[in-house]
C-alpha cells in the first residue's frame, strides 16, 4: 500500500513540474512575466574625460568607431543578445526540468505496477 502512495506522489509530482514548466515558458514567450535574468549588460560610466587625440589618424579612427557603433546600435540593439542568452538558457533549464520530471513520473508509475 505505501508504495502505491509514493508512486501516486511521483507521479502527480512529475506531472506538476511538467505543466509548471510549460506554464512558465508560456508566460515568458508570450511576454507576460520577464525571463530570469541570468546576463545582463553592465552600463559602464565613464568617470574619466577621454583625452584628445593627438594625431589625425587617431580622430578618424575615433570617427569610424563611433559611426560603426552606431550603425550597429540601429541594425541590433544592445539588449537583443542578452535576451537571446536568457531565453536560450531558460529553455535549456526547461528541458532538463521536463527530462527530470518524465524520469520521476516513469518511477511512479513503475511502483504503481508493482
């Protein structure tokens, strides 16, 4: 008789963390909740004033910098990478929580038979 019980137990329990996976990778794609932020872009403030470029092949270079910096600001803005990793992460997290509860369920449902 106990272990019909734990076997209910596992399996309801691996059924319940299945669906609460799911729900939570629902909630994130559909953009109701945020995805964990697991990378994150540091702002970094610049305390120190740049010195002034001695040379002319310093100020272009500087110039093709900045104009490069922004093209590529316009094309992919900053926060796209970041929020691709964090997605990419918490579908993999996901996954080996759904592998994990499968296992768990498969055990229940093993004790049951018994």
């Amino acid at each position: 008789m106990a272990k019909k019980i734990i076997g209910w137990i596992l399996v309801i329990g691996g059924v319940l963390a299945i669906v609460g996976g799911l729900w939570q990778s629902y909630q994130i794609f559909t953009d109701k909740i945020p995805a964990p932020a697991i990378f994150k872009i540091s702002e970094q403030e610049q305390a120190a004033v740049k010195a002034q470029p001695k040379s002319i092949d310093e100020i272009a270079s500087q110039q093709i910098q900045q104009l490069l910096q922004e093209q590529l600001g316009k094309m992919l803005p900053t926060d796209t990478i970041t929020k691709l990793l964090n997605l990419t992460c918490w579908s993999i997290f996901v996954g080996i929580l759904t592998l994990a509860a499968g296992k768990i369920a498969t055990i229940g449902i093993n004790l049951l038979k018994i």
